[in-house]
C-alpha cells in the first residue's frame, strides 16, 4: 500500500511539474509589448525567453556604447528584410551554448571546432601569432504572430569582431581596419556554412552583419562594416557605411564642417552662458555619409535650480535653431548626477524633462 501511495505522489510531482512547464510556455508566448511609446522603426517584442549568451554580451560590451549600438543597428538593418508592422522581435534563442562554442572557440585539434569564426591554431595576423579575432555573436529572432502561437520565420546575427591577442587581450597597436575587413568579409560565409550543417537552422533565411567593435583608441563606438541576408545560400555581401563623429573634433571638422561649426556655436553659448564651467561633447552617428543621430553629454556646474533650468532652456532653444534634419538627444548632468533629459526629433521642436 506505502508503494502505490508513494508511486501516485511520484506522478502527481511529475504532473505537476510538466503543467508548470505548459504554463510558463503559454503565458510567455502572450507577453508581448507594443510600440506605441516609440516609433516604427521598432518591433514588438515576444518574450520568449532569456537569452542563452546573455551574460557573455553584458560582460563583453556594458562598458561602452556597442551594448546599445550592436542591439538597435541590427534591428533597424533588419527592418529591410523582416517589417516591423509584420513581424514580432524576441531574444536570439536558437543557437544553444554548444553553437556558440562551435563558432567562438578553437583548439589545437583543427577537427574539434571545424566551423570556429577564429583563425586557426598557428596563424598569424600582421604579426600578432594566434589572434582572437570574434568576440562574441549577438543573434534576434523574428516571428509571426498565429492564432494560437508565434512561428519563427527568421533570424538576425551580429558578429561581432574585435581583435585581440592569443590571451585575449586587446592590442596595444590596433589591426589596419583593411586587415580587419578582409576577416570579417569572410565570416559572414562561415557562419551560414555552420547554420546549414545544423538541422534546426538550416532552412531558416538569416541576415548576417558584422560589427567592428570599439577598441581602448575609439572607445566611444564601434560600427557595422558588412551584412548579407542568406536565403538558401550566401546572399550578396554589401559593405556598410557606418560612423562615429565626436565633437569637436578635427575628424569632424575634417568630415563635416557645417555640423561642427554649429556645434562649436552651441557649445560656446552654453559655456558663455553658465556662471561656472560646462562641459559639452557630442557624438554623431553618420550612415552612407549623412547625420543620422547626435547624443550629447552635457554637465553642468550649478548652485541653485534657476541656474538648471536656465541652462536647460538655453540648450533646448539653440537645438532648436542651430541643427535639423536628424535626431538629437541630450543629457544633463550636474555635480550629483543626471537632472534633465532633452530630445529633439528631426523636424520637431525639442522637449525637455526635468528629473526631481
């Protein structure tokens, strides 16, 4: 009798256990978000799950901007292929830990990992023996939404190539950016080879970019240098136009003078302005050589909430009638942290919120 009450308890855990299981997987299908509060360029987002690479993606890239930059300029290279009022956008779920060792590690075994993004074992780059040259892989996946579930029609995936020394330590004399390109150029082939040798993911279409990470010499951001979207077999690889202005700067002044005068105007009128020193600096992403977006960091010196306020108005104004034609986001800073937020969205007047 003890026996078939403990055998009824055993297969009532186990009911129990595989029911919770349903449920998370049901409930997790449902929760979804909108875009209401953003604009088209932005997907909705299935949570479907956590990303197994999760912890490698913040611990490689939290301390710069590619955290973000990878992320967004992958979605908004994907909306070319998946559309944003068609598709749903989740976390990258289909390759596993074992994928990502596959393409990410290598061994003196040239059989152990046939299909590794690294240079093999013995090779030399530009003098740097044995050169790690992917750092991580960054994958999204996009679905359509059914009547009862979300099917998964394809993915997204960064690679991400910054390299590094046989320790996996950043050089002190940064690749040429022509050796860097070559590499990278070939790794878009590798990892759609290894995609066709796994089941799961042979048959489904992948856009493939790669993105050149920042490095101690240009630490504010990286760019995206190659994509290709692969449908069957290895679509055409397009080399990107991506870029980083920081003002000012002679790069800027060199690349595009207007926008670095006006920013040179804007800068000077606030530090006139203020009764103690401001420090302002402004980082503009360029692509196919036009100004996309500026983010400016602005900090600020300040004794009393007027002065805030005054300064906040003053750089919402000059915004205002200095710059168009792209997106502008400030933050303000001051001796105790961030106090306001300004945004200015191309052919819009700028909007500042103060934080209190």
């Amino acid at each position: 009798m003890k026996k078939i009450v403990l055998f009824i308890l055993c297969l009532l855990v186990l009911t129990g256990c595989t029911s919770a299981k349903d449920t998370v997987d049901k409930n997790s299908s449902k929760d979804t978000t909108s875009t209401d509060s953003l604009d088209d360029t932005f997907y909705p987002i299935v949570n479907l799950g956590a990303n197994t690479n999760r912890e490698t993606i913040y611990s490689d890239f939290h301390g710069t901007d590619d955290f973000q930059t990878i992320g967004r300029e992958l979605q908004v290279l994907s909306t070319e292929h998946y559309s944003t009022s068609k598709y749903y956008m989740s976390e990258g779920l289909q390759f596993t830990k074992d994928d990502k060792d596959n393409l990410l590690l290598r061994s003196d075994d040239p059989k152990k990992y046939p299909y590794s993004l690294q240079p093999s074992k013995g090779t030399s780059i530009e003098n740097i023996e044995n050169p790690i040259m992917v750092e991580n892989i960054y994958e999204q996946d996009y679905y359509t939404k059914g009547a009862t579930d979300y099917k998964l029609e394809g993915l997204s995936v960064a690679i991400v190539v910054h390299p590094k020394d046989s320790s996996d330590h950043e050089l002190s004399t940064p690749m040429s950016d022509s050796v860097v390109k070559e590499y990278a150029r070939g790794t878009i082939e590798k990892l759609y080879k290894y995609m066709q040798s796994k089941k799961k993911l042979k048959d489904l279409p992948v856009f493939i970019a790669v993105y050149q990470a920042a490095t101690s010499n240009n630490s504010y951001s990286g760019k995206y240098i190659y994509s290709s979207y692969c449908n069957g077999s290895v679509g055409s690889i397009s080399e990107l136009d991506y870029n980083t202005l920081v003002f000012t700067s002679s790069d800027a002044e060199k690349k595009d003078a207007e926008t670095s005068s006006q920013f040179a105007i804007f800068k000077n009128n606030l530090k006139n302005a203020a009764t103690e020193a401001v420090g302002v600096i402004g980082y503009g992403r360029y692509q196919d050589g036009h100004l996309k977006s500026m983010k400016i960091q602005m900090s600020v010196n300040i004794k009393t909430y007027t002065e805030l306020i005054y300064l906040v108005q003053l750089a919402a104004d000059d915004l205002d009638s200095r710059f168009s034609g792209f997106d502008i986001s400030v933050i303000v800073n001051d001796q105790d942290g961030l106090k306001a937020v300004i945004i200015k969205k191309s052919g819009k007047s700028a909007e500042s919120t103060l934080l209190y």
